[in-house]
C-alpha cells in the first residue's frame, strides 16, 4: 500500500516569518523555490571567482545607472524567493530596502552553475519563465560556455543563444551593455 503525504507550500511570507523567528539564520544557504525551501550546494573556489568577475564587470559598465545585486533575493510570486547569483536591476533610491526585486524590476538574471546546472535549467529555469524575468544566462562551468535564455512564454524561454569563447554577450534590455565571454570565463 502507498501513502500519499500531504507537503506543507510555504510562502514568501512564511520564508521570512522563518528567519525573523531566527528559525532560519542570515548564513543558511537556502532559498524558496515553488513553496519548498531548498538547500543550495556550498559555493566552490571557481564558482565564487566568476560570482566576482562577472559582479566587478557589471559595476564597472553599470556604474550608477542599474543595481548589481551578487546572491541576493527576488522575490517571484506567493511561493517562491530564488537567490541568484548576479541580478542586474532597475534603478531604485533606496536599494531595495523596502522591499525584494520583483520579477517587473529584473533586467538579467545569471546563474553560475557548476555542481548546479540540472537543478538551475530545470528548477529555476521554468520558474524565471514563468514568473516573466526577460532574460537569464547559465555560466555553465562544465561545458566553459555561456546558455542566454530571452522571451519567456509560459515555463520556457523561446530563444535559446550558446556562446563560447570569442563571441561577445550583450543584454536585451540593455543593449549598450557588451562583454566579452572570456571576460566573465577568464
């Protein structure tokens, strides 16, 4: 015999009612994915230093016109609250203190995945679609190429890029904005 269990979908409310009552800690590496909160693998040596070239190079073409936002939380409906690890974001006064990006706030979202490719292109992937971000890169360190995600329609983005060493990136919404793909894979 089978037993169904019913799950529990926490919110983003619950989420931060969670670390507000200290249930959840500043340094839990978690996030909320489709109301589940979900440990995130620890961030390895080379993973962390493309986290830190691609958020210098940002802040060095963006100066003062966008906020760079390195692993920090969007908040992407009732029941989800991902911590990507570069966010590129809408201009706003007060730095988001009154509140988490919102999906509408969200110029480029990237991932850096080493250990973490299926998890970002079948999890988060979907989810950035689905809630509207407009586009989203994969530093995919295995393959040492670049996934460009543009044009979401439903859990899916309609237009799919690779780009290899050579090529050069340029963001959507952004199009001033250029960067080399050696730049961000050394």
């Amino acid at each position: 015999m089978v037993v169904q269990l019913e799950r529990k979908r926490f919110t983003v409310t619950d989420f931060q009612q969670m670390v507000d009552a200290g249930i959840l800690q500043e340094d839990d590496r978690c996030e909320l994915l489709n109301g589940e909160v979900i440990n995130m693998s620890p961030i390895g040596r080379r993973h962390a230093s493309k986290v830190n070239r691609l958020a210098q190079l940002f802040h060095e073409i963006a100066r003062g016109t966008i906020i760079v936002s390195s692993q920090n939380p969007i908040e992407l409906g009732p029941f989800s609250q991902p911590e990507p690890d570069i966010g590129l974001l809408r201009w706003q006064e007060d730095f988001y203190e009154s509140g988490h990006p919102k999906a509408k706030d969200v110029y480029l979202l990237v991932e850096v995945a080493d250990t973490t490719l299926e998890t970002d292109r079948n999890i988060k992937l979907p989810l950035y679609a689905q809630t509207g971000i407009v586009e989203v890169w994969i530093v995919n360190l295995q393959d040492n190429l670049i996934e460009v995600y543009r044009q979401p329609i439903g859990i899916d983005y309609t237009v799919t890029q690779i780009f290899t060493s050579g090529q050069t990136l340029t963001i959507e919404a952004l199009p001033e904005i250029s960067i080399e793909v050696n730049h961000i894979l050394g």
